[in-house]
C-alpha cells in the first residue's frame, strides 16, 4: 500500500562533506552545522519536512482512519501545524495543549482531549470551546462532566476509554492497558457506565470508545487481542446509542531508536496497519458507519529532531571515562526515566580511535546520563555532539532543573 517504501533510503541522519546532516527522502541533505555555527548553547532541530513525510507515510497506510496527533510528544507550534496541513488533528491532555492546538490554527472539532485528570474548570473551558470529544478515563470524571454539562445547557461528546487490562512488551512505565495502571474504566464498571449513559442522554452525546494501551509498541498481538476484547463493550454501546461508533485505538506504534533502519520501520507500520484493518473490517460488519480514530505521537515526530550539545570536558577516572556536555536530562530525560537508548553522532565525522565513554550532563543527579559505557570516536572539549531520535519527548518533557536554561528549538 505505501509505494513510498521502495523509494525511501534506510537512514535520516547521514554525513556530507564531514559534518551530519538531515537525509531526506528526496536525497537532499541538510547539514547541522550552519546551525551550530549560528546558535548559542544546547538547541533541539526539527525538520518539519521529514514530520510531513512521516505524516503522509502513516496516512496512506492507515487508509480510512483519522489521525489525531498527541501534542504531548512535541507541541512545538511549527511542528504541530506541519502536521494539521496534512489533515491530522490533536490529541491533548491538558487545556494548555488544547490552547497550543487552537494558536496552530486547529479548529476545535479536530481536537480529542484524553488524560486522566482533567479538572473542572479543563471540562468547563472545553465545553465552552466545542472540543470535539473528551475521552472519559473514569466514572467520576463522566459524572462531573454530567454535572457541568447540564450547568451550561451543552451536550457534551464523550468516548469512554476503557482499560482492557492487557499489558504490552515495553518499558513499565510507558505501559498504559493494565488493571492497575491509573488509566481508563476497569471493564468490571461497565454497567454502571451504561446506566450513567442512559441517564443522562439529555445532556451526553456518545460517540464512541478510545483504548491506549501503552508507548513504544513493536509487537501488536495484545492490541488485536484488547480490540477484540472491548468489541462486545463497543457493541453494547453502539445497539443503546445510535451516536455510538467511533473506535478509538490509541496511539503507541513504536519507533527503532537503536539503529536507522526506516525500512524494517516501515514493515512493522504495515503490520500495525494490517491489524488494524482486520479488526475494524470484522467490527464494521455489525456497526457499517464505524469510524476509526488513531491518536498518534513518537511515530510522527521522533525521527524528525535532533538535540545538539557540546562536549565542555573529558574527564578520566582509573575507572571510567565521562563524556560531560552541556546538556542533560532538563533536555532528554528519556535515558535516566526508563534507561532509553538514544544513538549519538559526532557532528564531524572523524577516524580518531574509538573510546568508550558515560555521556553525562551537568545536572546534580548520578542519573543524568545521555548514554553509558558508549562506544564512540573519540571526542575534545569544544566538539559537538549530536543526539538522535529528539523529536518526541524530548524538549516536551524538559524541565529546568538546577536553574539550567530550556534549550532552544530551531526548525528548518
Ligand atoms: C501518549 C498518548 C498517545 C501517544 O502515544 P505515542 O506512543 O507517542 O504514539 C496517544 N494517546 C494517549 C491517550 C496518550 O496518552
């Protein structure tokens, strides 16, 4: 289905004329270190086109689905409204994002607004800017949102994420789907959510269910087994409520952060698709005006950003060599969360000897590390490092610990 594949090179990073560079699918490559030249301190780039192609490749191979992209992977304005041009919406989880979504020109009716704690003035602005549907995550959140809705006389769109107790091949705390993860309606709850539902048709529209069972997914079985396990739940939905057909299946697809290796990526997205296509298919023989959403976020963007920091010592122990560069997990806390793996470049390339290094940051922390025992050439004080895969949770999860300014966020 993607013809794209055939044409698309394996890599998007790649060296030109000794220095790393941005490959695009067009062959064109964009160097870094203009930019480097021109910025002071750490900065994070994000090739905006790279983002539009990634966007295209994930549309055309979920033909038929609605993309809603999670602004909580990178909510920078550019980047949100490259993707809003090719038709995707926003996910959001606070009313800051739905806020960021509307300044990126985003109407409100492609705006899915999900997350566990949505408080009461979140419900009350989003029902007064017409959000187009609030992913309930829990008994009393539908019942405040009840009580709000009938205060302002608005009907509110609901779609009811429930939790089907599964559990994904990833880190633990990017999985999401289990019984004793804080998200979504414990199926156990079900009938009370049906007599909430009936009671209160006045002032609810249901529009259908969302499931989300986690991040980093590779590995899709226990998302057939979830959609099939929830199917008689969306069914139920669906026969006392005519407004009831949008399948919601979260977002997750997982990325290769440990090589560039966009093709396999691309198989695994087609399998992802295949699935996916399958179980709907099976579902829209009971409910023919099924629509499918997806809520996207790492697949779209990650590959798209790089976070550029440079090396101020080498510092040698009898025991081991520390790489310390100006960045650390105020910018990319990935490593020291959930001991992500990020792949690191030289910005110039060089044959020096190889040494193995702790890249850390500045941070007063013994976790603040970009890599451990990492073997790279060799690198002196003044050289730039380039860390891949920083176009989703990185700057997005940034913090300004230790008073250490934000980085800057340059598109190209
Ligand atoms: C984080 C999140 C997503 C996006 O997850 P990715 O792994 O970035 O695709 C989608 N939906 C919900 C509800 C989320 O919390």
């Amino acid at each position: 289905m993607i013809n794209k594949i055939q044409d698309q090179p394996k890599e998007y990073l790649t060296y030109k004329n000794n220095y790393l560079g941005f490959l695009n699918p067009d062959g064109q490559v964009h160097s870094i270190e203009p930019l480097v030249k021109k910025y002071e301190g750490p900065f994070y780039i994000y090739n905006l086109e790279f983002i539009r192609y990634r966007a295209q490749l994930m549309q055309s191979a979920l033909k038929g689905v609605k993309l809603f992209y999670a602004l909580k992977a990178n909510p920078h304005l550019d980047v949100i409204k490259t993707l809003n041009s090719e038709g995707v919406g926003a996910d959001v989880v606070s009313i800051g994002e739905v806020r960021r979504a509307l300044e990126a020109g985003i109407p409100a009716h492609q705006i899915v607004y999900s997350g566990v704690g949505k408080t009461k003035f979140e419900i009350e602005t989003a029902l007064e800017l017409n959000i187009y549907q609030l992913n309930v995550e829990s008994l009393p959140e539908l019942k405040r949102i009840i009580e709000i809705a009938k205060i302002k006389n608005k009907k509110a769109t609901v779609a009811f994420r429930l939790n089907p107790n599964i559990s994904i091949e990833t880190h633990p705390y990017i999985a999401t789907g289990l019984r004793d993860n804080k998200f979504g309606i414990d199926l156990d709850l079900f009938p009370e959510l049906l007599e909430l539902c009936k009671l209160n048709q006045n002032c609810l529209n249901i529009a259908g269910i969302s499931l989300h069972l986690g991040s980093q997914m590779l590995e899709f079985s226990s998302l057939s087994e979830s959609i099939q396990k929830l199917k008689p739940y969306f069914l139920e939905l669906n026969q006392n409520f005519n407004t009831c057909y949008k399948f919601d299946i979260g977002g997750g697809l997982g990325i290769y952060y440990q090589t560039q290796d966009l093709i396999s990526e691309n198989k695994k997205l087609q399998e992802y698709a295949d699935i996916i296509q399958k179980e709907m298919n099976s579902l829209r023989q009971q409910v023919p005006n099924l629509e499918v959403q997806s809520e996207p976020g790492r697949w779209l963007v990650a590959h798209g950003g790089v976070l550029v920091t440079e090396v101020q010592y080498v510092k040698q122990t009898p025991f081991k060599e520390f790489m310390v560069v100006d960045s650390g997990m105020n910018h990319l806390i990935r490593p020291s969360l959930y001991e992500a793996y990020h792949e690191i470049f030289p910005l110039k390339s060089n044959s020096s000897s190889k040494k193995t290094y702790d890249v850390v940051g500045p941070i007063c922390e013994s976790s603040d590390f970009f890599a451990k025992e990492r073997t790279l050439s060799e690198v002196k004080e003044g050289d730039f490092i380039v860390i891949a895969d920083c176009g989703a949770y990185a700057a997005s999860m940034a913090s300004d610990y230790n008073l250490q300014p934000k980085a800057k966020e340059v598109c190209f």
